[in-house]
C-alpha cells in the first residue's frame, strides 16, 4: 500500500511539472490572440518554471528511491524513465523557446521597389534611410523573425517592432 502511494506520488509529480512547463508554451503562440489574463498566467508560470521543474525533479528523485528497495527490475526500471521527463522538464524550463521560433533574418534578400510584387499596396512596411540608402521590410514577413540584422547605408542595424 505505501510503495503504492510513492508511485502515485511519483506519476503526479510528473504530471504537475509537465503541465507546469508546458502551459506557456501552448497560451503565448505566435499570429494568435492572446487576453492579459492569459499573458499574466503565462508569465507567472514561465517564471515559477525552473524552481517547480527542480522541486518535482528532487521530489521524483526521492519517490523512486523510496521504491527502489524491493522492487522487481522491471518496477525499477519503469520508475527511472518517469526520470527522464521531469530531467527534460528542469532543463527545457531554464529555455527561451521563443528564440528557438523567432530566430533574428540575417543577410535578407533585397528587390527593387517596383519588381516587390509580393507587396501590395495597402500592406504596411517598416522602412529606414540611411546616408543616402534606404531599404523597407514588409511587416508581415517581419511578423516571423522580429528582427532583421543587415547593413543600410554602410551602417549595420537591426531592425525590428
């Protein structure tokens, strides 16, 4: 019966620290709306992340010690995979994932205003001049990366919103 309650323990462990780290990911989406509420949620989870992540690693850790005397092999081995997820969990708590989907244009292809057939006329641009030079990024395409890194008028910048 008590080598039942740590498995119990264990699986809800994992369950709490899975749903922990993985809420934010799935509430800030890029291209989706998003309410200030869920924002608010999102961010208090995502700071809470790493110190949940290694409490239920710690926590694991001890239930699976607990069960450890006298179990068969197979019990053992089962009880050190539930490892493996709250393990992934501590170190994907201490990411920015966000980085991973909006990753900064660098060297980005340049047309003439005349053959950017792919603007159209009411679409918004985010331009810049610089000593003479200048250059626009059409803020749908921008949406994805964020941020372009190149070089106008022989100054490098970054252009972002």
């Amino acid at each position: 019966m008590i080598r039942r309650s740590y498995g119990i323990l264990l699986l809800t462990v994992l369950a709490i620290v899975v749903l922990w780290i993985a809420t934010p990911v799935f509430l800030i989406m890029p291209f989706k709306s998003q309410t200030p509420a869920v924002l608010a949620v999102s961010y208090f989870l995502r700071r809470w992340s790493p110190w949940v992540a290694l409490a239920g690693l710690l926590a694991g850790g001890w239930a699976v010690g607990r069960l450890w005397g006298g179990s068969r092999i197979w019990q053992r081995g089962l009880a050190v995979v539930t490892l493996l997820p709250l393990g992934a969990s501590a170190w994907f708590a201490r990411q920015n994932h966000f980085e991973w989907m909006f990753v900064p244009l660098s060297d980005p292809a340049y047309v003439r205003g005349v053959a950017a057939d792919f603007v159209n006329a009411g679409d918004m641009v985010l331009g810049v001049v610089l000593n003479g030079d200048a250059a626009a990024w059409p803020v749908n395409q921008l949406a994805y990366h964020h941020v372009v890194n190149t070089e106008v008028g022989g100054v490098p910048i970054a252009a972002t919103y």
